[in-house]
C-alpha cells in the first residue's frame, strides 16, 4: 500500500472531507495535526512516506527536505500555487506536484471582519460586555474613508467592490497594476508613497515571495496617518513584524487586522498577542468548509490520478 501523509491538518479534520476509511485497502494514511519541530523532525517522521498532502505554506517543502526524503514521489497541495515548495529539487528527483482549485471570496470576507472590527471596536466592546461594562468606545464610519489596496488582483478587486458599497474612496498599487482592471472598478491608480501617505486603511492582497517581502517597514509605518489601520490578510513576511509591533505600541498607527504571520503558528510568547489596538485571527482566511472540501477532495483526485500515471493539475 501506497503511504500517504496528511501534513499540518492542525484541526484533524480531513477525515470530515474524505472518508480515508473507504480508501484504505488502497493507501495507509498518516495525519499529522501538529506543526513539526523543525525541519529535522520533519526528516524523521516523514522518512516513509510516499505521498505528501499538504496544506499550502504551512510546512516548507525544502529541498534539503525533498533531498532526504528517498522514497517520496508525490506532493499534493491545497492551492494552484506554493512558494513553500522547492520545485526545483522536486523535479530534480522526478517527483510529481500538483495542486487544487481554491475560492478566493473567504479572504475577501476575512478582510472586511477585521476592518469592521477595527472600526467598531469591536474586540474591546465585546470583552467589556462580558465584563459588565456598556459604550467604552467611540469607533468610526467607513463612508468617506480611503482604503488603499496594495495589489488589486482577485482578493483586491473583490475588496474593492464591497469598499465602493460602503461610499469609500478606492486607491491601489502594486509593481504590475492592471489600469484597465481600475477603470473598470473605478479604483484610483497610485503610487505606493502616495497610497501610505493618503489612506485610512491599507489592505495586503499580493503574492508572498521576495518580490514584496518587507513591503511595509518603519519607513512606511513613520509615513502613515496616526489614524491609519493596517489590514493583512495575504502573507507574514510582505511586512516587516518587529516594526509592526514597534508602530503599534508606540500608536504610530492606530491599529492593525493580522491573519499571517512571519512564523506560522504565531508563538505564544510573540508581543502582537500583548497588544490591545491588534486584532488578530489564525491564519484563517482560507479556512472555510467549503474550500476544505474542495482541498482533500481534489487531493485524492490527484493522488488518484498520480497512481494511474496521468497526473491532474500538475504545478511546474
């Protein structure tokens, strides 16, 4: 039998999508529900394995991985993308990876929680009211605001919609903005200075990767408004996390909504969790059932597909 490695299912919940249980005759399945201690860890536990199933961008698929995994051949991940993978040292040794189809709309609803969030106060009040408490804030209106999206592709355009739906002004930047996709949605093209220095809230929907890797650094943080909030929802490393928790305890911004992080899960010990003007959720923007049951689904469609020697959705 064929053995199969769940990674990263941190919730144990695969088997909610698909009933290994009906597969087992054909694969010896294997979830691991905790992150690995590093990547030596991930060496020995996984040595075995045949076949990975892992969640994008959780534990890196390195080639110092890949080179010491002797008898993997296939990689199966959530997402047509995943730059936590060596492609390169996956091809190397003629292993197969491919991916699966995701929706981009939960981020998008993500986005807007923790901007709502943010504006209403909401984490604040809601503590208070279970502490007895009533009206211990003044939050504030979107209508009329400026949000600024840094990248305007999939989740941007969907983000702008619904900010042009609460009468907000829409400005955007990134190194390859589409100006037909901003005439269409009647977003306002920007520079990147102009966008920082201009916007009540700025939003992250580019790629993770080195192209903006520290895209928002103090230099940024000392360019915003006081009264500026800061959304991320795309990837950790596009801002820089020391100068993120340094601009919000010394309220050189007035806030900040975090779904990703440098180092995923966030450490316990890490200052953002200490700080009262950051909202921050888990990772969880992609996180929803109806994703999760196309991810483990068109996994087993590909691990499926792999065996019979015509692989589906094959990343290269």
């Amino acid at each position: 039998m064929l053995k199969v490695a769940i990674l990263d299912d941190y919730q144990n919940i695969s088997q909610e999508f698909v009933d290994l249980k009906k597969l087992s005759g054909k694969y010896e399945f294997k979830i691991f529900s905790e992150p690995f201690l590093d990547e030596a860890d991930a060496i020995d536990k996984l040595l075995d394995f045949e076949a990975l199933l892992i969640m994008r961008e959780r534990t890196p698929i390195t080639k110092n991985l890949i080179e010491n995994l002797n008898k993997l051949k296939f990689i199966i991940t959530s997402g047509l993308r995943n730059k936590s993978i060596d492609l390169d040292a996956a091809k190397k040794r003629k292993i197969i990876v491919s991916g699966t189809e995701s929706n981009s709309n939960p981020t998008c609803e993500l986005t807007w929680a923790l901007i709502l969030g943010l504006t209403k106060n909401l984490k604040t009040e809601v503590d208070n009211m279970y502490q007895g408490y009533w009206q211990t804030t003044v939050g504030f209106e979107l209508k009329g605001k400026i949000i600024g999206l840094i990248g305007l592709g999939n989740v941007g355009s969907q983000v702008a919609k619904i900010a042009k739906a609460f009468g907000m002004q829409v400005m955007a930047w990134s190194e390859n903005l589409d100006l037909n996709k901003c005439k269409e949605l009647d977003v306002l093209p920007s520079s990147k200075d102009d966008l920082i220095k201009t916007s009540d809230y700025i939003s992250i929907h580019v790629q993770g990767g080195d192209r903006y890797k520290d895209c928002i650094t103090m230099k940024e943080f000392d360019q915003m408004k006081k009264t500026a909030f800061l959304i991320n929802t795309a990837r950790g490393p596009i801002v820089n996390e020391d100068d993120l928790i340094i601009a919000l305890s010394t309220n050189l911004i007035m806030g900040a909504g975090i779904d990703v992080y440098e180092n995923e899960p966030l450490p316990e010990n890490n200052k953002l969790r200490f700080l009262p003007n950051a909202l921050l959720t888990p990772h969880i923007g992609y996180v929803t059932a109806e994703n999760y049951s196309i991810y483990y689904t068109q996994m087993i469609e590909n691990l499926e597909a792999c065996i019979s020697g015509k692989p589906i959705r094959e990343i290269k």
